[in-house]
C-alpha cells in the first residue's frame, strides 16, 4: 500500500467496500517497464482497469492501448489517446465493433481465425493484422485456456491468407498466460513465434512485428521475478533467434500496471465458529467480508489470486480462517483452502485491506447482486 | 420459450445481448408451487431476480420475500411489499443492514452463529429469528458449500441464548442447494431439522416454525421431477415427523418461479476453427457469443447450469461446438466439456436464444468488464 492510499483510507475512511487506486503508483510501473523493455512498445491492456484517470496518465506519458471492445476503444479516444495508438487486440470482434473502430482511426487488429480474417477484410480494408499463436500457460496463476490462438500451421495459412486479402500482414501475438511467474515461459513462446516469423518473411510478407502479450505478475502473497528478469530472458531470446534483425516489440501489460496501485477496503461483516455436521466445532473461523467473488475479487475463482490482507491487528497472534463474501451465494468464497490466518482479535465491523488490487477489480463486479451496489472507486 | 417472448424477439428483434422475461409466466409458476404446497407460505428469493415487474406482480398475488440484503428489502418495500412480509433471510449481515430493516418493520431474520446473534438481540430486540442448519446438498447442480448453517448441536445451543437475549425463537431452516433434483434431499434435511425441532419444543421453546429453503429445479438440458413430486416428498416427510402437530412451513423458491420466464437472446460473433498446438485441427468448433460468464451467465462455472439453446438451424446437422464469451478472459468459457452440439450451418452474425436464463442471469452480469455493457433487459 503507498503511503498516498494508507493517508486516504486513514483520513478519509471512505464507506466501504471501495477500491482506491494511487495513480503515481501506476506512473512509476509503467516507467519502470519502459526503462526495462526500452524496445518494446507498452500497450496497456485496458480491461485491467479502464478508469478514466487511468488511461488519461497513460496518455500523458504516451502510452499505447490494447482494447477489447469498441467501447474500450471508445474509452481510450475519450481519455485523449490517438486512434493510431490503439490496438483492438480481442480475437473475437462483432462486425460492427470492427466498422466502428476503423471508422475511428484504429488500423491495428488481432485475429486467430479464417472467419475473424474474412471480416477484417471486408470491414477495415488494408488494416494491419496480427495473428495470435496458442502456446503454453504453465506457470500462469491465471492462465488462457483453449480459447484464443491457433497452430504454427494454422497461423502460417493465415497469414498468407490476410496478405491476399489486401489486409497488412503485420505480426505474430502470443499470450503467456496472466500473473505469469516462470520468465522460460516468454522464451519458449518467442522460440514458436521466430519460427513462424521467419519462414513468413522467407515468404515474402513484409511481416514486421512480435507482440508478446502481457502476462507479467504482481506481488500477490508470494514473491514474483522482477521486471528485470522477465526483460533479460526477453531480450536474450529475441537476439538468440532474430540476431541483429530484431522485429518491431509489442507488450500488453495490464496486471504489471495497475495491480498493487490499488487497496480494496472493506468491513469484516460477521466472523463466526460454526458446528460441522458431525457435530463437531469448526476449527476455523469463517470471516466474512463485505466484498467477495462477485463484487469484484472474482479472480480468487479456484483460489487463484491470492491477495495479501492487512488487518489491525497484524503482528497480534492468528490463527487458520477461511474467508467469504456476503452474498447468499455457496460459491462466494474467497479462500477455504489456501492456508490463511489472520488475527485471533478481529472482529465484526473491523476493517480490513486487500493489497495489489488495482487490476481486475472494478469491472469484474456485478451489477447489484444480491442487492449489493458496484464497489466504489477512488482515484487519488 | 413462452409464445409471447417468442412474439417480443420476432417483432421487436431487441438489441443483443439482452435478457427477455414473461411475466405471467411468473405467476404461473408462483401459482403452480401454491397448488402443490398450500400449507407452506411463499418466500420468493428476491436474488435471483430483483426486477420490478417481477417483485410487482408477486406482491399482487400475495407473496412474501426472501431477502439477501437490506437493498434487497428496499426493492421489495418499493414494490408494495408489507414489512411483515419479508425476511432478512442472509446469516450475513451488516449491523446497519439490521438496524435499516428492523426500522423499516422487518422483524424476521436469519442466522447461523453467536455473533449474528448477538447483533441481532442488540439492533432488531425481540425479533422472530430462525437457525439455519447445515444439511448435504448432494443432488445440487449448484451446491452452497460449507459457507452456511451449523450443526444440530451448535444450532440447539443458539436457539436456547436467543429465547435468554430476548429474541422470538420462531424456527428452523436449512437449504438443499440451488438446482436441486433429487426429492430424497428435503426428506432428509427435513428429519434432521424435525428431531431437532421436537427437541427444543420439549426444552419448553415456543419454535413453530420450518424452513425449508429454495432449490426447486428449473428444466434446463435435462428433466427435473415436476415440483408435485417434491411436495409429495415434503408432505410424506412432514407427516412422519411431525404428526398432526404440523408447524408452519415456509419455503424460498427462487429459480423455480423466474427461471423458464426468462430467456437470453445472443448474437453469434465469431464460428472459428483452429489449429491444436500439435499442428492438427481441432475438431471442435468455436462457438463465440456476445453473452459470456462475466456478461450475466455465471452459472455456467465449471459448467454446472446447461442452458439449452436455440438456433435458426435447429433441425439441421449438427457438429460438437465449445461455447465461450466475447472477453479476452480464458476463463469466460461457457461450455467446453459438456458435449453440447450446434448446427453445422450456424454462422456470425445470427442469434441464438438461451432458454430458461431468468434466474441469476441479470444480477451476477459485471457493470463493465471488457468494456461491455451490462445485459439489456425487457420485462413483457
């Protein structure tokens, strides 16, 4: 937590549950990718946080932007960015998000099938394109699935394809998965993605570009590589397999920008010792807080992101918890089995801190489930 | 689909994504579950869709409230609904969420621990209160986990203290689990809670009361017992515990009175076939919707709730299809595993509809991830 953010919820005490997001903090990560990837260009991948003062930063230190929908597009020209900064990076686009975006100015899109392709041809003629490769997310605390990227094979047809088609046969993307904390899992996918690249130049597209998708962690309750690392194993492996014709380098951070310049506040709503079935005692204790899986921690589906929780009492003796939201939902648990502990002394009406929840927060909340309103959010 | 929501999406073709609910298709099913448990008393569970027409038209035929939260009681009391007519049913609860309630006139609250009981003896003082017991929810598409309820022993010893706090000690409750498809699960939650029940009335406590939750099952892909088959159940039980001496029932039905009143209308974005990392094609296609988990079908985690969906090729070939959503998010994958199969002539740009989506669609919906916009909604 900065001290601009413990000054705000000290002074403040703002009605909980609200996320409060430090922009300095979001400035500093990004300067510090910049100074540790110095050639690649930094597309901030709105859907971490879309937050207006977000974005206008950005722009102010000239950021480029990774949207995923017209309306982050939208979002991003609102908060001053050039529409040839903008990247509409979602494999899946409707035909009229495409229309509207090119209309806007943007020229830049991603794509992993013959379909995708045959609409960017039809509605955004001449654009630049760059097909997203599948490869692998071991290492990812949340990783990418099946869902997006194709074959070597597949995105070598497709490349050749977008060419015929009049569109810019730009670059080759890949995504690592997200809170990615093995820097070998950068390497290898730049290995695939130079094959490929190669043997499209042998081929004579005037393919230019490697994107490298984001993926680069936060401090969560463990410790993560530095940015450093992950830019050493980078830049090794694009010099081991592009030599001295490194192509033009994207990356996409969203996480790495604005995870830890943000704190979710919120209020412990009950803590309680239940009776198991066998009628036994429960021996944890379940704390539940007035945020939970669908007021926007839904990234602790699985337990996968494991935020740090600062309490009162911290340094007072704990012992084991399993912690939940409020709703009336069975699935609206945070952790039952990730080990965490927190203070024998904590107490219904206490407020506690999540840490490093700048990302992924604020638009992954529910409308009004259960009846409960949107987290509030402050910009400071 | 109701022929009336079939007219709506013909002639008013609405913008997609967009969630179409039939009113009197509500009142059906209010009145059906009346019919088939006339001794038990209607507590519509208000999550699983707040809308105004909905809590509107059940205050005109009589029901009471099931709710989550005191915003929830807000909506009901806006609606028509009386005070004495609803309960804070959530073991959860913010002190100034019981004392909103108890000064609006609620006097009926749920809990499951000392703690809340304490709050509730402080803030709502000789308040009908009942103890929710933790039963098995084996049967359940949509379990409620360990979040909830104590044991028998736990529960006895907390409805003694609240008849010494001064609070009414009026029942019991316990809760199947959402989606629940087998009547076997209420006769045994019921013998557990009618042992207990006895217990406390020989103990010399004015209890009189059983609540037998929500759970009644929605036809989605598969059958369900018709809710007959879960009132004969519950009648049998009842009987054979409880005699003549029948106390009042309650019940808290939720997705059995919105669920198949409501239906999603999707567009198709993307029909793609991609390569496997192994250089094959994969045999699936991809089906892409512009509905996903975090756009309102958060039901669909770990595929336990399966839609069944229309196409405008229903009748023609089909061919196996993995269903996602239209974010960048891996885990926004709606079907993978599930074996479900679409025509082979479904293509970008054409609607689908998901059937029986009028529970818990609307209220899990994310105010913004990935720049979409929450899901319409039409009440007709």
């Amino acid at each position: 937590m900065t001290p601009k953010i413990a000054s705000f919820l000290a002074e403040q005490a703002p009605a909980t549950p609200c996320l409060v997001v430090d922009v300095d903090q979001v400035e500093l990560r990004y300067c510090e990718l910049e100074a540790a990837l110095p050639l690649s260009r930094i597309y901030y991948a709105v859907k971490a946080n879309p937050a207006t003062p977000i974005l206008q930063r950005l722009v102010s230190l000239g950021s480029c932007f990774d949207a995923a929908s017209w309306e982050e597009i939208e979002m991003c020209l609102q908060a001053g960015a050039d529409a040839s900064a903008i990247s509409f990076g979602n494999t899946i686009k409707k035909v009229s998000a495409i229309r509207s975006a090119f209309a806007a100015g943007v020229t830049m899109f991603a794509f992993d099938s013959d379909e995708e392709l045959d609409k960017l041809a039809r509605h955004a003629p001449g654009a630049r394109v760059y097909c997203r490769l599948l490869v692998e997310n071991q290492g990812a605390e949340w990783p990418l699935s099946r869902k997006f990227g194709t074959s070597v094979e597949h995105a070598r047809a497709l490349m050749l394809r977008a060419q015929a088609l009049g569109l810019d046969p730009y670059g080759l993307s890949f995504h690592v998965g997200s809170q990615q904390t093995d820097t070998g899992a950068y390497e290898a996918a730049i290995g695939r993605a130079a094959m490929l690249f190669t043997d499209l130049q042998a081929a004579g597209l005037d393919i230019r570009m490697v994107n490298l998708g984001g993926g680069f962690p936060t401090r969560y309750r463990e410790d993560v590589p530095t940015i450093d690392r992950f830019a050493d194993a980078i830049g090794r492996a694009m010099t081991r397999h592009f030599g001295n014709a490194i192509p033009e380098m994207i990356v996409e951070p969203g996480r790495f920008i604005v995870g830890d310049a943000g704190v979710v506040s919120a209020e412990v709503v009950l803590v309680s010792r239940r009776g198991l079935p066998n009628g036994a005692q429960d021996g944890k204790r379940w704390v539940y807080l007035d945020v939970g899986r669908f007021g926007g921690l839904a990234e602790t589906e699985g337990e996968s992101i494991k935020y740090q929780i600062r309490t009162p009492h911290d340094g007072s003796a704990t012992g084991p918890v399993a912690l939940a939201g409020p709703t009336c939902d069975g699935a609206d648990i945070l952790y039952e089995r990730a080990d965490y502990r927190l203070p024998l002394d904590l107490a219904c009406g206490e407020r506690v801190e999540l840490l490093s929840t700048g990302a992924y927060v604020s638009t992954y909340c529910s409308t009004r489930f259960n009846g409960f309103a949107p987290i509030h959010e402050h910009y400071i």
